[in-house]
C-alpha cells in the first residue's frame, strides 16, 4: 500500500469511531444508560425492588399467621377458629395480585410522575431537544427505563411471594407464575406509560400520576362491568393473571388484551413524543 493510500485509510479508521458516537442508536444508549444512572443516584432502583419484595413477602406470610392471630386476639370462639379454611397456594398468589392492584400500581405511578414532567418544569427537556436528540429518543429511552425498573422490581416482588407460599402453603407451578407475571407486569408498565403520557401533557408530576391512576381505575372498574364486551381491554390483564393461577384458562382472551395493550402503549409513546415536539417546557 502506497503512503497516500495509507494517509486516507487511517484518516478513515480515525473517522469511524466518530461516526458512530454520533449515531441515533449510540445516542438513544447514552440516554437509557443515563436514565438508569439516576435511577440510582435517586435510590429508586433499591427502594422500588424493595417494598415490591416486602409486600410480596407479606401477603403469604399474614395469611399463614392469620389463625394465630385471631386466636392471640381472643375475639372469636374456638370452633368458629377450627372452621376458617386454610388457602391452597395458588389462592394466595391470587392474593397477592390483589394486593399489588392497588399498591403497586400507587407505586409505580409516584416512582415516574417526574420522570417526564420534571424535566419539563426544569427547562432540561427544551434544553436536550436542541442538541441532536430527538423527541423520540428521549421518550423511548425514559419508557425503556420504566420497563425495566418495574419489571425487575415486580418480578423480584412476585419471586418473593412465590417462594414464600411454596415454603408456607406449597407449590404453584411454574408455567402459572411466568404466565401471570407477564400478564400483570405488563398491567403495571401500562400504567407507568400512561404516566409518561400524562408527564408530557400536565404540568404537574402529581396530575401526572394522578391522571394515570385515574385511568387505570376507570379502566379495572369498565372492565370488570363489561366482561365480554371488553375482553380485550388492558383493565383485563389482572383478572386474566388471577384466573391463570386458580386454574382458569384465559387463552386467546389474555393473548388479546395483551395484544391490544402493546398497541397502546405504542400509541401512549406516540403521543408522548408528539406533546413533547409542541411544549417541551412548561411555561
């Protein structure tokens, strides 16, 4: 190789490493890696997991001091003690599904309230956006964030419960538990998204999560009303999830609003993305 071949083939090599910095994909990983830094900076990669672990933990547990209990308490006679059925294992998953409809969805709401409307009131959004990040990246990496934090804490929650009621109550099965924690960690990510969506569109975090608290209820209670008519709805998913473990079989119905849930948690970064293009700052 000649020495102007040379020259252009090491100005080449040195030219490649820069454009990879800037391309979107590189970017877009410099955005989740440092939503997930201060994920931890702000301890919500450690408490999030933990009072996920702690009421998983709980429900089993209470359920199998519950008899102790009410003995301790004296208010209740001996027989009526001896007739209270013990719950068979996949009834206190159900349970504990049940426990997670109200406090974790509380939880996952107020963890990302600011995630998105925080830095709008802040000016940092409007201040990132001019630089050669686009909206989409911004929202996609903060959903991406959301996945991943709520997922590794409900399923690090729901580990704990399982294994809490196979030592007190016995075995569920595995295909039982993976198919409901999908089913329900998807429920909870729907939510979290919805607050995103919120966060781009309020300018307060707390009528963000309140906004996708409102949502989630309205939704659950519709659905739960509208059974047939609303098989497909993302309020399904805990009903679906509980019917998993007690011996239903949910099928293409579960399938279905887990479908259907996708596609709106695509249209929810969708119109995350386009709110933030119109006001990237709150005035």
């Amino acid at each position: 190789m000649t020495g102007p071949d040379k020259m252009a083939g090491s100005a080449l090599a040195a030219d490649r490493p820069a454009s990879k910095l800037t391309s979107p994909l590189v970017r877009w990983w410099v955005l989740y890696r440092k939503e997930m830094l201060e994920s931890l900076r702000s301890f919500k990669l450690l408490w999030m997991p933990l009072v996920f672990i702690l009421i998983g933990a709980m429900q089993p547990v209470m359920l199998h001091m519950l008899p102790d209990l009410l003995a301790s308490a004296g208010s209740l006679p001996e027989s009526v003690l001896h007739e209270i059925p013990r719950p068979q294992a996949f009834e206190v998953l159900a349970q504990t599904l049940g426990q997670y409809d109200t406090m974790g969805a509380l939880i996952t709401a107020l963890a990302f309230m600011a995630v998105v409307s925080g830095e709008r009131a802040s000016g940092t959004a409007a201040l990132m956006l001019t630089k050669p990040i686009s909206a989409a990246a911004f929202i996609t990496s903060k959903w991406a964030g959301l996945l991943t934090i709520t997922m590794l804490s409900f399923s690090a929650g729901y580990a704990a419960a399982w294994y809490y009621t196979y030592v007190l109550f016995g075995a569920v099965g595995a295909g039982k538990f993976l198919g409901s924690l999908l089913l329900y960690g998807l429920w909870l990510v729907f939510i979290g998204t919805c607050t995103l969506l919120f966060g781009s569109l309020l300018k307060s975090g707390a009528a963000a999560a309140f906004a996708a608290l409102g949502t989630a209820a309205v939704l659950s209670i519709v659905s739960s009303l509208y059974t047939e008519q609303l098989a497909w709805s993302p309020g399904r998913l805990p009903s679906y999830a509980s019917a998993l473990l007690t011996g239903g079989d949910p099928g293409s119905a579960a399938a279905g609003a887990a479908a259907f849930t996708v596609v709106c948690l695509i249209a929810a970064c969708a119109g995350a993305v386009a709110a933030l293009r119109t006001k990237p700052s709150v005035d």
